[in-house]
C-alpha cells in the first residue's frame, strides 16, 4: 500500500473517531483530532466549524483568565475562518465575532452563575446528567434566569429527550417572551427530533416575532424553508424615494417625482404614490411634530409610513381601477391592507431605524398578526398551509 494510500486512510479513520465524540457531546476529546483535520485540510468548512466549536468547550474547563483568553483568541479565529470558507450557521457567526476579554455568563451576577459555570463544564465534558442537574439547581436558585431553563432544554435536546427538552424551552419563554433563543431551539428540537415540520415552522416564526431585527432570529426558519424546499420572500412595494430636507434651510422639503412612474395611462393607479410623498413631506414639516411631542428630532416612524400608504390605497380605491389593472406593488399593497396586514409588513419588511423602534410597543398589542402576517405573506410552500 503506497503511502499516500495509507495516510488517507489514517485522516478517514481520524475523522471518523472526530465525528463520533463531537455527536456524543464530547468536544474536549474531539479537539485534538481536528486540530489534526483542520491543519490537514485548511479548506475544509466543518473542520473550521468544529474546530472553533470544540475550543469553545475547552475554555469553559480552564481556570486561568490568560489560558482562557488564549483558547478563546483561537476559537474566534477558528469560527472567522469557517465563514469565509462559505459557514452560515448563526452559532459559528456568534463564535467569530466573540469578544475573548468577556469572560463567560458576565452580565449574570446572581448566585445561579456559578451553577451555570459548572453546568457548562459537564455539558462540554459529556457529561450530561449532570449538567441537567445544575441548570435545574440554577433554575431553582433564579427563577427569573433565562439562560437556565433555556440550557436545560438544549441538554435534553442534545440527549434526544423532546419530551423534557419542551417545557424547559416553554420555561425560559414564561421568562421573556420577547427573546428569540428559547423559541428557536425548541422549533430545532421539534425539527430534528418530533418529526413535525408544521410545529416547527410555529416556533420559528415565534422567533422572528420576538426579535425580527436579530439575524439570529431568522437563522432557524432558513433552515427549515431549505429542508421543506419552501421560499421566505416578502411582498414586494417598490414605494418612491423619501423627501429631502435642505440641511441650510431646514423648513424646505423637496418631493423628487418621476413623472412616468405616476402616469395612470402607463401604469392604472400610479398617480396615487403621489400621496404617498405628500403625506412623508408633511411629517418632514409639522406632522412629525404633532404625532410626537416628546420626540425632539425627526424619525421615520410606522405612524408615517401607514398614513402615507393608507393614503395610496383609498386613492386607488376612489379611482375605482380594478384590482387587475394594478402593477405588483399596487396589488401587494391593496391586499396587505385589506387583509389588516400592513402595518406588520412595514415593521417587519420594510422596516429602518426610526420605524424599528415602534415594533416593541406594536408586538405587545398584535404578536398573534405578526405572527400570521409571516405565516400568510412571507412562508412560500412547505408546509404553509396558507399554500
């Protein structure tokens, strides 16, 4: 047997040995190995990625801030290098921007931080019961810790223990609804162990509802839509470009109209996006002023961008053009408005700065429409049932 033969033989088996501790929950037993494979194949991604994942692990079983340090320099490099190499796992985006001077759980000061410290050593040994065990203990010594029943239910997930893993999840849910972790887990857990791509479809939206603004919130429904071959694309509103204040004389506002893109012969109802700039330029005057007093400068809010589409649809309607005669915009946004949906849209869709933060106050009155706006215009096939 030629050497080369042999030696790709030995990296084979090497890799097998990698791939059964790292499924077993063994990561610290795995590091050495692919060191190994990474080293060997420096363009190989999942190496990268478990590279990265089981130094992570290392650092939670030493105790010296500078060994700790050192490790976690290598985990963030390691994780940088996975996604260049073409990583998207949100997991490994969060490894490769970690800071490696913020040690671990740092903005807990309870005493459930020192139980969580240890449950991650037990976890990251394999040791499995016995991380149960302390995040329940931490559970117990805070009930107000998200991270505790939250890492309760990863464990039963890593041990394929749906039925225990759930209520943990449903826990740190109870906890703060309005978190993206805890329902993204659960809707993994579901995916890969409950066989039901419809319930998990209903814990990723949860997610996204939660925190929409979170490229991890998204992480999880992405998944899922490439499993169930289904698309994630939103209505499409192509709207015109904002006014422009003059920064020297802030009280001129001007309107930049194309005039084609308004011609009704051209397009049937175009002429009423000119509503739509109209209504934006007022809230560059007095409008914003007005609708919010306690605000000292100017924001784009979801108060303007619903008065200035709401203003086009009764346009529309008042022109009496028939839905068919309408361009995709138009139509997009005639139905999203009929159907009570358009507000959602412009919080989630088409939100900015200034719109993103009305969501927090808009969610705590219509988690159940963002939820179902997601669900009816923004889920394509799979198991939508809207389908």
């Amino acid at each position: 047997m030629c050497l080369a033969v042999s030696a790709a033989l030995a990296q084979d088996d090497e890799a097998t040995r990698a791939n059964d501790l790292y499924k077993a929950g063994k990561r610290p037993e795995a590091l050495p190995l692919y060191e190994d494979l990474a080293k060997a194949n420096p363009n190989e991604q999942l190496y990268a990625e478990r590279l990265a994942d089981c130094l992570g692990a290392e650092a939670t079983q030493l105790s010296d801030p500078a060994e700790v340090k050192a490790v976690r320099i290598r985990e963030r490099d390691a994780a940088k290098r996975a996604v260049t190499l073409g990583d998207t796992a949100e997991f490994v985006r969060q490894m490769a921007n970690l800071d490696p001077e913020q040690p671990l759980y740092a903005g807990i000061i309870s005493p459930a931080k020192a139980l969580l410290t240890e449950a991650e050593k037990a976890y990251t040994a394999g040791d499995f019961p016995t991380a149960m065990a302390k995040y329940t203990a931490a559970a117990e010594a805070d009930p107000h810790l998200y991270e505790a029943p939250l890492y309760a239910g990863d464990t039963a997930y890593v041990q394929k223990d749906l039925n225990t893993a759930a209520p943990w999840f449903a826990r740190a849910i109870g906890i703060d609804p309005n978190r993206e972790t805890a329902y993204r887990y659960w809707g993994d857990a579901i995916l890969k162990l409950g066989n039901d791509p419809a319930a998990a479809r209903e814990k990723f939206i949860d997610a996204i509802v939660a925190e929409p603004y979170s490229k991890f919130a998204w992480q999880g429904l992405r998944q899922w839509a490439d499993i169930e071959k289904a698309t994630l694309l939103a209505p499409k509103i192509d709207r015109p470009a904002g006014p422009v204040v003059d920064a020297k004389k802030p009280g001129n506002v001007t309107i930049n109209i194309d005039p084609a893109a308004t011609d009704d012969k051209q397009h049937p109802g175009a002429s009423a996006w000119l509503m739509y700039s109209l209504i934006r330029a007022g809230y560059r005057g007095d409008e914003f002023k007005k609708n919010f007093p306690n605000e000292k400068e100017y924001r784009h809010s979801l108060k303007e961008e619903d008065a200035a589409l709401v203003t086009v649809v009764e346009s529309i309607k008042n022109q009496n053009v028939k839905t068919s005669e309408l361009d995709e915009s138009l139509r997009n946004l005639v139905e999203l408005n009929d159907a009570g949906m358009l507000d959602c849209w412009i919080l989630i869709s088409a939100s900015d700065e200034g719109i993103a933060k009305d969501y927090d106050a808009y969610r705590k009155q219509h988690r159940q429409l963002l939820h179902d706006y997601l669900e009816r215009f923004v889920v394509h096939g799979g198991m939508n049932p809207a389908q």
